[in-house]
C-alpha cells in the first residue's frame, strides 16, 4: 500500500496470550488479596486506567517498579479500589503479576511476513517495563530494530495519543506511514486513527461488538489483517 512503511502489532490478544489459556488471572490476584472482584469492577478497573497518563512514573524503569510496588503494598493493605489506586491496579498487575505468554500461532509467520516485504515491524502494548522479555519468553522472535513500546516505558497508556506517537517516533515514520493491528477496537483500531495512522481490528473468533461500526472490515486473524493493509503474502513481491 502507498506509502506504508511499518506495521505495528499490539501483543496481548493479538500477538500473544497466557500461556494456560485463562485470562482472569489479575482477578485472581486481587481476590488473593482479599477484593471481591466481580466482572463490574474489573471492567471499571480497566477503565479507570484506559488512556492514562504516567509519564511521572515511567522516567526510568526503577520508577515504574516503584510505583508498582507502592499500588502493591496499598492493595495488600487493602485501600479501596478508587481514585488514583484505581487508576494504577491495572499497570502494577501488569508489572508484578502477568502470568506466563505464548504465541498465537500466526503470529510469528505475519511478523516475518512484514519484515519479508521490507516493512518495520512495532509493537505497542499496555503493558509491563519488560515488554521485550514477554515477547522472548513467548519465543516469538521480533526483529532487533523492532520498536517495542510498552505503556510502562512510554508514560502513557493507549488509546491516550502520546504512546503511538511515541512508536511513530521510535520508527522514525510519519504517523500515516504506520498502520495498526490489534484486537481492542478503542485501543487498536480508534486510537490509532485519531492520530493519522490506519488499523485494521483483529477479531479472533469474536462477533462484532457492538461499539464496531458494522461497515468496517474485521480480520479473523493476522494474515487476514495484513491482506486487508495491502501486505505482500511471502513470495509475493
Ligand atoms: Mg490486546
């Protein structure tokens, strides 16, 4: 496609997923804690943290930990989940409690299939510091000049614009240069668009939810989001 110069995968649900399968482990951990979590406050949990700015905390990875860890001791004395520990319960169980990864199993021949065509290869997650570490514990292999951008190292979290502002930098391309793939329609597909660049929404198995609009074109999986970008199957050229 004119113009593309770069690819940029969300990871969790897109490129990689817990490695047993389940994906309520945070609610384990605050129910370990002592919380009654029931799916409301998860889903207002998310919600308190969706598009937040941190870029006090994200200085250094020393400062994110410790911000984690102070989330932490104030969940272990069992503060209630609101104002501003709400807004940090989802970055510090991202950072102290992600379980282990595996690949999605089209997720390590879509990443060759952009490089094969030339293109960069991002990835952009809400996610913990060690984002890289994720990806290699999953053995996913990312190419070394990949730009791998967490929320934790970018100081905020999508969709707030700055984060893929912060991987069009890394990738030293325009924002339209870029185009997103990712299964969260507000996280993946709206905010990257509200920034210039184009996304397709990753739908694995899932209908449409309600908030898609119904004329817009969902991938069932990578492959399907990289024919729909204009990208090269492997020996095309
Ligand atoms: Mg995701």
């Amino acid at each position: 496609m004119n113009d593309l110069r770069a690819v940029a995968f969300d990871a969790f649900g897109t490129l990689i997923r817990t490695r047993s399968g389940a994906a309520d482990s945070f609610r384990v951990t605050l129910e370990t804690l002592g919380y009654a979590v029931t799916e409301h406050v998860m889903g207002a949990l998310q919600a308190a943290a969706e598009g937040l700015e941190h870029r006090d905390r994200s200085g250094t990875r020393d400062a994110y930990m410790a911000w984690a860890e102070s989330t932490s001791q104030r969940l272990r004395r069992g503060d209630p989940l609101d104002g501003d520990v709400a807004q940090a319960v989802i970055p510090c169980l991202e950072e102290l409690h992600q379980v282990p990864m595996a690949a999605f199993d089209d997720a390590q021949t879509a990443i060759d299939r952009v490089v094969g065509t030339g293109l960069r290869v991002a990835v952009c997650s809400n996610f913990g510091w060690d984002l890289r570490d994720a990806l290699d514990s999953a053995e996913l292999r990312v190419p070394a000049d990949a730009s791998v951008v967490s929320s934790a190292e970018a100081g905020a979290r999508k969709p707030h614009p700055k984060i893929y502002l912060h991987v069009a930098e890394k990738l030293e391309c325009s924002p339209s240069q870029v185009a997103f793939v990712g299964d969260s329609y507000r996280c993946d597909v709206e905010g990257p668009r509200e920034v210039g660049m184009r996304s397709v929404w990753l739908a694995r198995n899932a209908g449409h939810p309600a908030s898609q609009p119904p004329d817009e074109a969902a991938a069932q999986n990578l492959h399907e989001a990289l024919d729909l970008l204009g990208v090269a199957a492997s020996g095309e050229t």
